[in-house]
C-alpha cells in the first residue's frame, strides 16, 4: 500500500523492454524501451489509513531515510576511485540511454463537483535521451567529470476538460 493521494483507475503498457549488454557493461549502454504506457487516476475519495497511522509510516520512513544517509557516509573510507561494483554502477547510470513513445496520463475527478467533472492530462509522442561526448554526438562516456544528454521531446501536450 504506497498510500497514494489518487487511485489507478485502469493502466496498461504495452511494452517494458530492457536491453543489457551483461558481457559489454563496462562498454555498451544499457537501453531502456517504454512504448504505450496509458494511465487513469482519480481522486483517493475514501483514504483507509487514519491520520495518526499515516503520520506514524512517514516519521519511520524518514528514520530509515537518516539510517540509509548515516550508512552511506560510513563507507567513505574507501579508496579514492571507489569500489568496482560502485563504478560500474556509476558507469551503467552515466551512459543509460532512454526511449520512451506513446505515453497517456490522465486525472478524472468526479468528486470535488459531481455536477460538473473534469479531467487533465499529459500526452507525449516520444522523448529519448542518450549520453554524448563533446561535440554532442552520441557516444559510450568514460570517466569523464560532466556528463551531457542529448535529449529529445516529440509531441508533448497538455489538456484540460
């Protein structure tokens, strides 16, 4: 239960496509493919959890938030490059590319005046993303201190009913 303000009406994804080079990960990005993601919520008109239990799960969320900071700042000590499992995963982040299409998310809300509903929503055509080198061309990074995106956005809109 994530305690959401809003409910999932209906959802469908049509793809969630994931390529891994595991033999390439220090040399080929992974690729993450998301095509036809549609998505209605709606108002949360009937919250289940009292206040008090709601206050309860956000104060131990937020101690075990402080125990994961605390935790991280005692592996410090480490070797200046870091470990090798850190820095593959710094370089599967620093080159991860992104394509995305087809994406729908609408909010209905039928409480607030049932007289008179309404509905907004975010369409998108696609957005891709893709690490470059200098002169912004697509490329594989490498220990560089700045990494640059190249990032693409078709066909996005907005509407109100």
């Amino acid at each position: 239960d994530l305690d959401l303000p809003v409910t999932l009406k209906t959802g469908h994804l049509e793809e969630l496509r994931l390529d891994i080079p595991w033999k390439n990960l220090r040399s080929q990005p992974v690729i993450v493919h998301i095509q036809g993601l549609s998505i209605v919520v709606s108002p949360n008109s009937d919250p289940s959890i009292p206040a008090a239990e709601r206050e309860r799960r956000m104060l131990l969320a937020k101690r075990a938030q402080v125990a994961e900071m605390d935790a991280a700042g005692l592996g410090e000590e480490e070797d200046k490059n870091g470990s090798f499992s850190s820095r593959l995963i710094t370089k599967i982040v620093d080159n991860i590319q992104l394509n995305i299409s087809n994406i729908h998310i609408r909010y209905e809300d039928g409480f607030v005046d049932e007289a008179h509903p309404f509905a907004l929503g975010i369409m998108l055509a696609s957005f891709t993303a893709v690490s470059t080198d200098g002169n912004w061309k697509a490329a594989f990074v490498e220990d560089q201190k700045r990494i640059c995106k190249k990032c693409n956005l078709k066909g996005l809109s907005l509407y109100l009913n």
